[in-house]
C-alpha cells in the first residue's frame, strides 16, 4: 500500500483525521495479512517507509508508524506517506513454538 495522507482537513477534527488513517493502516495490514503464505513461509512480514512526501520517505519499523504518525501531528505537518509491502518469511529458530527442542535451547539461555 502506498498512500498520501492530509493531516489537516477542514471541518474535520485533528483526532478525528489521525483515527481515520490509523484505521486505513490496521484495514489494509488486516487485508495483505489474509493473502494466502507461499510455502516454506509461516508469517507475513512488512517493509515499511514512512515521511512527509514520496521522495523524503525512510525505512521505519511498522511497530513505530503510530508514534511517528503521532510525531507529524504534533509538528503539524500538512500531510504524510505511508507505504509498506507484505513479504513472506520463515520462523526463526528461537520462534518455534512446542516441541522438546525449543524448551532445550530456553533452559540454556538461562
């Protein structure tokens, strides 16, 4: 997804215009997250990147995009770019979940 969005729209009340995005963001996550996985893959993982325009947009961590959406709010930013692209990925070896292997390695750690 890749979208522009206004953070100030007239008539419109500034909170009510940072629900509507983080609402957009959480439906069109929900909605790649619901893509079937190809095989050999257990979750989908997202690229983001987020700024003020197209051109001027970083790679952040999608855990972080309410904070900075938050951030161009408070800087009263007239709008911001909002992109991420779904990617399939595999579990890691810590992440299994069960089994006798993992608990092994837990113990270990310890």
């Amino acid at each position: 997804m890749r979208k522009t969005y206004p953070l100030q729209i007239e008539g419109r009340h500034p909170d009510r215009v940072l629900d509507a995005i983080r609402h957009d963001i959480r439906k069109a996550l929900k909605r790649d997250r619901r893509h079937p996985l190809p095989e050999g893959a257990h979750h989908w993982e997202f690229d983001c990147r987020f700024g003020p325009s197209a051109e001027e947009a970083q790679a952040v961590n999608l855990a972080s995009l309410n904070a900075l959406i938050d951030e161009a709010a408070r800087t009263q930013q007239a709008q911001i770019y909002v992109e991420f692209t779904a990617r399939p990925a595999a579990r890691h070896a810590g992440e299994a979940p069960g089994g006798d292997d993992a608990g092994a390695e837990a113990d270990d750690e310890i």
